[in-house]
C-alpha cells in the first residue's frame, strides 16, 4: 500500500477536525452492526455543508481514482493543508470506504486518521479508528485478493500493508483482551456488512508480476513503469467465491494471530 501519512499543521486542525472524526467513528461503528439499533445509513453531508473549494477537492479526489492515477491521488489528499481541506479528506475517506470504494480508500482514510492523532496524542478515539479502518483494509486484501487473476498483486499489497499499518495494530494489541475481542469483532462485522457493495478492485490487483511481465513486453526500458490504463485481469465468480468464504470464516483468527505478532505497548 502507498498511502503516506498527512503532515498537519498543528493542534488547530485537531481541533477543527475532531467534531467530523467523533461523528465518523460513530458512524463506523454502528455500520459494524454492533450498534444496530442507533445505526442509520451513512450519507455524505448535504451539499451546501462543503464549499465550492471541498467540493472541487473531493471531486478531483473521485476523477484521479477513477483514472487510477494513484501517485497523484496520494499526492493530493495528503496536501491537504488547511481546516476546510482536512474535514473533507477525511469526510471523504470515510464516505467512500463505507460505500464499498477499493482498498486503497480505507488504507489512505486510516493514515489520514493516524496522522492527527501523532499531534494529539491523548486521543485514543483517532488511534483507535484509525486501527479500526488498517484491520478492514487488511480484511479486504484478504477477502478479495482470490479475485486478482495474478495473485502475486494481493500478496504484494498484504506484505506492504502488514509493514506500513504496524502501529495501527501495535495500537490493537495492546488494548486490553475484552477490547481487542470488540475490534476484531467490529473489523469483520464491518468488511463483511461492506462486501456486497465492493467491486472488482483494479487497485488491489495491480502491480503484481503480471503486469510487470506486461510492461516488459513493451520493450521500452524507459516506460517500463505503472501506467494509468492498464487493466488486470479478474477470475470468473465460480473460482474466487469459494476461496473468499473459506477465508472469511477465519478472520478473527487471522486477525488474532496478526495481533498476536505485534508487539504490545
């Protein structure tokens, strides 16, 4: 995963932000299911809430992903530099991974979390979201890698995850074992009640060995990088759905065994 920390400005983006992040972590947590009876369906805030400026943002947000330019997409939300931009970077992340938006989202909102909780570090609701969002978009890899045709693409995104989300699940393992048992049980809840809105990610199965043998073909030395347009390859239902329900029913193993191998605080 590349997501990069945002680098904020102070404790006056903290402060601007935290109304939005305790109202995100709240609508997180009741789309786990494990606050049914409060929860309501996430909307994105009505429009005259944002500013032409938010507003331009986010869509510029929504075009670089549809056009998979993620270098430039990376480069833009973690630019975000003022209160109004920082509110809707996050408002974003938050929107979009609850409607099913590829892995790349989640990974990117849970960075975006964490990053305003290293200036505010008392706050144990941003760490915790933010573990929250690193545990679905690990959920996520494994749910939906057996999709990727190259399976050498999840795998890459797994091990990048697993190194650049280590705090996230340091954070985790060191709660203490009734509220480990309550995220992992909100991390699973959360990636299977998402799923039947996710579609094929094109994210999670690029950058594999197959499209860099494809690149190679080319036989240009000097393009052989990523290119925007390049289309991986998807497994028909019949073969991946089988594998997805087999690893499904061991998520909170796996994510157990996950926080078993990160070092408590």
């Amino acid at each position: 995963m590349h997501a990069q920390h945002h680098k904020t400005q102070g404790n006056s983006l903290i402060l601007a932000a935290r109304p939005f992040l305790m109202a995100a972590a709240l609508v997180i947590l009741s789309a786990t299911g494990l606050f049914a009876a409060q929860a309501a369906p996430a909307q994105q805030p009505a429009g005259p809430q944002y500013t032409a400026q938010q507003k331009e943002f986010m869509a510029t947000l929504d075009k670089l992903l549809a056009e998979q330019n993620y270098p430039l997409f990376m480069q833009t939300i973690t630019k975000a530099d003022s209160n109004d931009m920082v509110n809707a970077a996050l408002d974003w992340g938050k929107t979009r991974t609850l409607e099913g938006a590829g892995v790349v989202v989640p990974a990117t909102y849970s960075a975006l979390l964490w990053a305003i909780a290293e200036v505010d570090k008392n706050d144990a609701t941003l760490r915790n979201t933010s573990a929250l969002m690193a545990m679905y978009a690990i959920l996520v890899v494994a749910a939906d890698g057996p999709k990727c045709a190259d399976a050498s693409a999840p795998e890459h995104h797994m091990n990048n995850m697993l190194l650049q989300y280590q705090r996230q699940l340091d954070e985790v393992a060191s709660l203490p074992a009734d509220q480990k048992r309550m995220a992992i049980e909100m991390a699973v809840n959360l990636e299977r009640r998402i799923a039947p809105k996710r579609k094929n990610d094109k994210y999670l199965c690029r950058f594999g060995n197959q499209e860099q043998a494809d690149i190679a073909k080319k036989g240009d030395t000097a393009a052989k990088q990523p290119t925007l347009d390049y289309t991986p390859q998807f497994r028909p239902r019949e073969q991946w759905e089988p594998e997805q329900t087999t690893k499904r029913a061991a998520f909170s193993e796996f994510l157990n065994t996950l926080l078993k191998i990160a070092p408590a605080k």
